[in-house]
C-alpha cells in the first residue's frame, strides 16, 4: 500500500499544471487539475444552476467539457470558488483522490494549505504577472488570440486578487512548501527542479 501525495500551488499559469502532469507521467502517479472542478461549477452555475447544487452533484463528465478551458470560465470559477459551501462540496472528493492508491499529483490553489496539508511534498509554483500572462496569451493564439494581451494581463491580475484575499482558502504557499519561482525557467528545468523536490522526499 503506498501513499503520497504531491501538493502543487501557486497563481494562474504559472506553470503548475505542466509540472503536475510531467511529475505524474514520471512518477507514475494519478492527476487531478482541482482547477477543472471549479470550472465545471462556474460552467455549470452559467447555464443557471445553483453554485452549491452544482458543486454537490459534479459529476466525471462535467469535468470534460471543452470549454472549460477559456478565460471566462477561468473567471466564472474563481467567482464560486470564493463560496465557502462551494469549496466544502469539493474537498472529500479532492482528499480521496489524494490518498489514492499509488501516489497522486494535485495542483490548484489551497491544496498543501487546506485539502492535503499532510502531503508529503508541497510546492508552490509562481512566476511574475507579465510572464504568466504572457504564456496565456500565446497559449491562445498570440496575435491570433481573441483578447489581445493586456486583457489577458489584467484579467490574470484580476483572478490573482480575488484568489488571495478570498477569506476562505486563500491562495498562499504552505509555511512548508518550496517556492518554485518559473520567471526565468525552462519548463525541462522547472520540471527538474520540482523532481528533486520529490526525490528528496519519496521512499526509494
Ligand atoms: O487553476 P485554474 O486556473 O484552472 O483555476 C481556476 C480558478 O479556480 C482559480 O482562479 C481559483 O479561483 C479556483 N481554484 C481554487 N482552488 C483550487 C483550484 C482552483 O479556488 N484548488
């Protein structure tokens, strides 16, 4: 039986989904982007549900939608992430997939800090405004993106703003994560260092 989870954190496209999916290819262990649960809600909540409704009946197929992935609905789920019942309806989903057997990666926003404050490795993964919404923006296209950058930049700062100073879960680093700052990173390099992270801790 082998537990062990990784706890990954940090701000809007600072990198944490790509380390998450990389650790977890590597390692061998289950992935869940927490992100995608509070955007299925926001997408849910869109089409006139009930935010806390919503939440409690989410279901596998709510989270494969396409259009989750958008900067409205990025925007819709920090709105209902902000609701305390909200957040309550997606934690024992989120802790039993953390125990899950095998090892697994989260990555969201208060995973070392409120869902998993056990895990056995906590990192938070932040880069500088102007970068993560650069790589957004060429994410979505670059000059070919439907918002043009400033945009972008603004609604990344907007979400940051609502996420840290929510009272409930707020974005922060665990006392004991280690911050993994990607400004100046390579992703080959940002995932060899969060590696190491890992090594240093996982039983051989
Ligand atoms: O990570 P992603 O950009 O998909 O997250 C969308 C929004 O969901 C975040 O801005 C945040 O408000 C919320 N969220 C959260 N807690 C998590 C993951 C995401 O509050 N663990």
């Amino acid at each position: 039986m082998m537990h062990f989870t990784i706890a990954i954190d940090g701000p809007a496209a600072a990198g944490k989904g790509t380390i998450a999916r990389a650790l977890a290819a590597r390692l061998g262990m289950a992935h869940l982007d927490t992100g995608l649960l509070y955007r299925a809600v926001g997408a849910l909540v869109a089409e006139g549900a009930d935010p806390v409704a919503a939440a409690q009946g989410l279901s596998e197929g709510d989270l494969t939608r396409g259009d989750l992935r958008s900067l409205s609905a990025g925007e819709a789920a920090s709105r209902v992430a902000a609701m305390p019942p909200v957040r309550a309806a997606l934690v024992d989903f989120q802790r039993r997939f953390a125990r899950r057997e095998g090892g697994a990666v989260l990555d969201g926003r208060d995973i070392g800090t409120v869902i998993c404050p056990d895990a056995e490795v906590k990192l938070f993964v932040t880069a500088d405004a102007e970068t993560r919404a650069r790589r957004r923006w060429l994410e979505a296209g670059g000059e070919a993106a439907p918002e043009p950058f400033a945009t972008v930049l603004h609604q990344v700062c907007a979400r940051d703003e609502r996420d840290m100073n929510r009272p409930d879960a707020p974005l922060r680093p665990a006392d004991d994560a280690l911050i993994l700052d990607t400004t100046r990173l390579s992703i080959e390099d940002a995932v060899a260092h969060a590696m190491r992270a890992v090594s240093d801790r996982k039983p051989k």
